[in-house]
C-alpha cells in the first residue's frame, strides 16, 4: 500500500478510533479496523502506542474506570496534542514517555494484535 501523507482530520479520526481499545467494556476491534484500515499499517501502529495510549492506558488501568463507552472526542485530541508538546518540550518527559510507552507496548501487545486480527489480508 503506498504511503501518502495523512491530513490532520485523518489523524484525529485515526486517535479516536484507536481510543476505543482503552474502554471499560467489550472492546469491538473490528470496528477499529475498519476505521484505520486504510492507512499504513506501521502508522497506525505508531499512532496507537506513541500517541493514544500514552494518555488513555491509564482507564484500562484504573480500578474504577473513568471512561466506559467511549472517549470524549475534543478532549482526548486536545490531551493527546498536550502530551506531546510536553515531550516536544522537556527532555523529562520525553524519556518518561519512552519508557511509559515500551511499558505499554509489552503490556498492551495483545491490543495491536486484535486490531491486526480484523484487517483485510
């Protein structure tokens, strides 16, 4: 599949599609793949865990989770452009991120893995 740029409403349709595999209940991952399916898979990926989980694994996490059926669109966009100006900012933070996200790469694997479960060969 070639690569094109994406435009900043595709990448805020790809974060909040992705956002619904951080819900307290069944997750519907084909859906998440029909949305993000035609993108390049290793963006999506990208996006996935440097971009949206950083800021939602924490509900997956919770013992009483926040967030049930889906993430409020304009401040998930807006929380997730927070973070990453905050990486963009502070040497700190990025290295946290880093490691927060190879956390949730290992912890989460199963979350790409599902997703890759309902693409179209």
């Amino acid at each position: 599949m070639p690569c094109s740029p994406i435009t900043g409403q595709q990448l805020a349709d790809i974060r909040y599609a992705l956002s619904d595999a951080f819900v307290d209940n069944e997750v519907d991952y084909a859906h998440i793949a029909r949305q993000t399916q035609a993108y390049d898979r290793a963006l999506v990926q990208r996006i996935l865990y440097d971009e949206v989980a950083p800021v939602c694994y924490g509900n997956l996490m919770a013992v009483i989770p926040e967030v049930w059926m889906g993430f409020d669109r304009d401040s998930l966009l807006e929380d997730i452009e927070q973070r990453l100006e905050r990486r963009r900012n502070s040497r700190v933070q990025a290295l946290r991120d880093r490691l927060f996200i190879r956390w949730i790469r290992f912890r989460g694997a199963y979350i790409w893995e599902q997703i890759c479960r309902h693409y179209e060969r």
